[in-house]
C-alpha cells in the first residue's frame, strides 16, 4: 500500500474504483510531468452520493462532504493513470463547480472539503491553486464537481 493510501487509511477513507465516465471522455490523462482530471462528480459505487442545488435541496455541509467524494474519485483517476500515487509531488491546481441556488455565495466553503482532503493526504504536496465557482446546474443534478491538475515524477 502506498504512503498516500496508508494516510487515507488512517483517515478512515479508501480509494475508490475509478468513477466510470458519463460522457465521451477518459477519467484522467498524463501530458508530460502533469495529470489533468476529467471533472469528478460525487459517485459512490456508480451512483451519486446527492442531487439537486447547493443552498436548496443541499445544505452547505452536506456539499462539502460531496466535495471530499469528488476528490477521492479524482484521486482514484490519477492512481488509474500514474499506478502509485507516491508519485504525485504537488497539486497543482483544483477546480471546483458549484451548482448553486441563485442566493448561495459560499462555493469557497464548499470546495473547502476537496482541498482540506487533499491537503491531509498529500501534505505540503497537496497545497494548491483554486477556483470555486458557482453554476446553475451540473451533469446529471450533481450538486459538485472536482477536477483536478498534479505534477507528478517519472
């Protein structure tokens, strides 16, 4: 078990399966040194975890927690795409999506549950850049969607 693995096993968390694709695309995909992500919705075992819009049918807490789900599955398509995720040297960039009622202003907080993940499995490695922003409406009623950039070694 990699080091990441065994920190996400002490956080009582396991990577999952990689998330299937909903659309015409791959989950993850290596240029050089960088793996970019495909955007990663809240899927647990092929489902998603929660629907609807944050601020609504979401509460804030519960999308920070999807949050921490996107992540995990962004994690799982770097592993598909790298093998050992000891490999990855930094997060580099996060993007986070927010399907948002039209008064919600707290997409930072929400995406909070990607970074603060990351950063506790990754350490220094998983401080990063990011955006948080809010959208109308997300694939199939996700209320988030993570994607993710990471630098990675030979």
């Amino acid at each position: 078990m990699s080091k990441v693995e065994s920190r996400l096993a002490e956080l009582g968390l396991e990577l999952p399966a990689v998330a299937a694709p909903v659309a015409a695309y791959v989950p993850a995909i290596r240029s050089g040194e960088y793996v970019f992500t495909s955007g990663q919705l809240p899927m647990v075992a092929g489902k998603l975890e929660n629907t609807g819009k944050v601020g609504g049918e979401v509460t804030p807490e519960e999308a920070k927690a999807l949050a921490q789900i996107c992540a995990l599955n962004a994690l799982a398509a770097v592993k598909s795409v790298i093998g050992d995720l000891d490999k990855v040297e930094q997060v580099v960039k996060v993007v986070g999506f927010v399907a948002s009622e039209p008064d919600f202003t707290g997409q930072p907080g929400v995406i909070n549950g990607a970074s603060e993940l990351l950063g506790k499995v990754l350490g220094d490695a998983g401080v990063h850049a990011r955006s948080a922003v809010g959208v109308a409406v997300l694939p199939l009623d996700a209320p988030v969607e993570v994607e993710i950039q990471v630098r990675v070694r030979a």
